[in-house]
C-alpha cells in the first residue's frame, strides 16, 4: 500500500460536483456551465485509494462515469447543497466543496410558465446562504476543509481572501480567460493555497490528473 492510500484508506469525505440550477418558472432556471468533471475526478479518485466517498451531485455531464460503489446523493439546487452538506459535513474527515453553487436564487418562483408578454422581464434575486463559510464555522480541529475559486480578476488575492474568510485549510482556484476554459474542459489549470504556504503551487493537467496532485497536496498538508 503506497503513503497515499495509508493516508485515505478508510476516511469518510465529502465531495460536492456540479452546477446548481435555480428554478425561475417549471421550465426554466439561473445555472452556469460547471459540468461537475473536476468534483467527479476527484470522487473516482479518492475512492480507489480507499476512501469512504459520499458525492453530493448538482446537474453535472451524464456521460461522465462515477465508480459504481461511490454513494452519490442528488443536490440539483443551492438550497438542497445548503440543507445536505452540514448535515453530511459533521461525519466526515475531509471535505472538498468543487460545485459551482450558485450565490443568488428567484426570491420567487413562477407557479406556471412565465409567458412573453414584455420586451423587459425584471427578476428579483436573492442571495443564497453562504455554504463554505458555514462549514468553516462548523469545523472540528480534526476536519480538513478543501474550497473551490473561480476568478476573472486578481484572482489570487481574490482567492487567498476567500480562503481566509472561509475558514478554508485549502483552496484550489481556477481562473478563467482565453487561455483556460474551465468549465466543460478536460483539462486545466490551476493554483492551490493552503494556510501553511501561501504562494500558490501551479498545476497544468488533464483534471483525472490534476484530481491526483489535489488529494497529493491534502496529503502533504493535512495533519487529521
């Protein structure tokens, strides 16, 4: 058995993957274009080396393959990841929160199919409970919290920022521009901060790969 399967074999983590859809009327809704790719390369991965995995799924790519004995938990909406994810949080040992999980929802729902009546359609937001933050609130000295950034713009202040709001142990931010997509891509890039070292260590791979060096780095640093 190699180090890193000493270190996860056994564990209980958390993963959340996907994007959150937030209704607006029965047939349409606010989302983004995560397709849960990164979350699920993580799941598959901790997994074989061990790990007791529970995968909290938003809307994600159906063609991607999750390993058959991962027990998977449907959380299309950010209200259904703010419900499951504290309570599923006080079980495990290692959290890694890669949902793309919207920040603000419809204050309401259309009942019926809203019809096109006007050529402005004004929508009321509201926003959504700050999930991360509340598990960084809720965490144990033995629990290792792995947050998740997206950025457009000084992203790695934006990022350490997050991280320290948040509570977080770790955060793996993404950023997006020309040069990497993100989202739907088999590939990316990305910069991991942690509170022992922050400067950001640099990682360019496909995201089964790039899954490996994440849970590698948990390994390096969490101390659970």
């Amino acid at each position: 058995m190699s180090p890193l399967e000493q270190f996860f074999v056994q564990k209980k983590i958390l993963i959340t993957a996907g994007a959150t859809y937030e209704n607006i009327d029965p047939v349409r809704f606010i989302g983004n274009y995560s397709s849960g790719k990164m979350g699920i390369a993580l799941a598959n991965a901790a997994h074989t080396l061990g790990a007791k995995v529970l995968l909290l799924k938003g809307h994600t790519d159906k063609s991607i393959q999750i390993d058959s004995d991962i027990e998977v938990i449907d959380a299309l909406s950010a209200k259904a990841m703010s419900e499951l994810c504290p309570l599923h949080f006080k079980d495990a040992d290692i959290c890694i929160m890669a949902a793309a999980i919207a920040d603000f929802s419809p204050a309401e729902i259309a009942s019926q199919k809203i019809k096109k009546s006007d050529d402005v359609l004004t929508l009321t937001l509201k926003k959504n409970p700050d999930i991360i933050a509340g598990l960084g609130k809720q965490k144990r000295p033995h629990q290792y919290l792995v947050g998740f950034a997206l950025e457009t713009e000084n992203a790695i202040a934006h990022a350490q920022a997050k991280m320290q709001a948040k509570n977080c142990d770790m955060l793996v931010l993404n950023v997006l521009n020309e040069g990497n997509q993100v989202f739907g891509s088999d590939d990316n890039r990305i910069q991991i901060f942690t509170k022992n070292n922050p400067s950001p260590i640099f990682y360019q791979y496909p995201k089964t790969v790039l899954a490996k060096y994440i849970l590698q780095e948990i390994n390096n640093h969490c101390k659970i």
